[in-house]
C-alpha cells in the first residue's frame, strides 16, 4: 500500500512540474509581449492590448492575447483566433473581472500539420463598451 501511495505522489510531483514547465513558457517576460500591440491613447484605463506569435509545444500550435491595463479595471473582454496560413482555425473569448491583466492562451490552441504553415495569433479586446482595437502576432520559425 505504501508503494502506490509513494507512485501517486510522484506521478503528482511530475504533473506540478509539467503544469509549471507550460505555464513558464506561455507567460513569457514582460517584454516578450512587444511583437504586436494596440493602445487606446488617452484613456483614463491606459490599456493596452498585446499579440505575442504563437508557439509550437510538442505539436499543440498555441496562440497568446493579452489586456493589459495600469489599474484594475471592472471588466475585460478579449478574443483570440489562431490563424493558419491566414485561415481561422481556433477561437476563444475571456471575460475578466476586477483585473488589471486579460490573458488568453491554451484556449484557442490547435493541432500542428504536417509541413510548413504561417501561424498567427490574431487579438481583439474590449473594456467595458471601448473597443482596444487589433493586434497580430506571427510565429518566425518553421513549424
């Protein structure tokens, strides 16, 4: 009994590990997010919404959209849509509430295909009824 207690306890350490391991890679640093952004000047909320290229994690093509705002705001809306070859192939929707961050990652994730396509993440977002406008982001590397 003793021995499958030590197993399971181990196969839960591993899957702390691989949930860490993702989520290190999805959130990159601050200034990984610079690749496409779209602000609303002169907004008292001083948002910002961000498109960072999407990234190949062993085969799941995953897509990373961000709101990111200087205060906390009552609501955040944002979409992603990863795009292959300029076609849509997955969407997600995220509403936050009393947030100064919006992300919006796994969600929107596809299977890659064989051969050399263009991924893209394409963001949109909302705060409150102010649209934050349009950000793109596309992967440099062949996968």
């Amino acid at each position: 009994m003793m021995r499958v207690r030590y197993r399971l306890s181990l196969l839960r350490v591993a899957m702390l590990v691989a949930q860490a391991v993702l989520l290190a890679i999805l959130v990159p640093p601050t200034g990984a997010f610079a690749a496409s952004q779209a602000q609303v000047p002169g907004t008292s909320s001083d948002c910002q919404l961000l498109a960072s290229p999407p990234t190949d994690y062993f085969g799941i093509i995953i897509p990373l959209g961000e709101v990111r705002c200087s205060s906390t705001q009552a609501h955040i809306h944002i979409e992603v849509t990863l795009r292959r070859d300029g076609s849509a192939v997955s969407f997600a929707a995220r509403d936050c509430h009393k947030a100064a961050r919006c992300i919006l990652s796994v969600d929107a994730s596809h299977e890659d295909i064989p051969g050399n396509q263009l991924w893209c993440t394409d963001a949109t977002g909302k705060l409150r009824n102010q649209d934050l406008g349009r950000a793109v982001a596309c992967e440099t590397q062949d996968f």
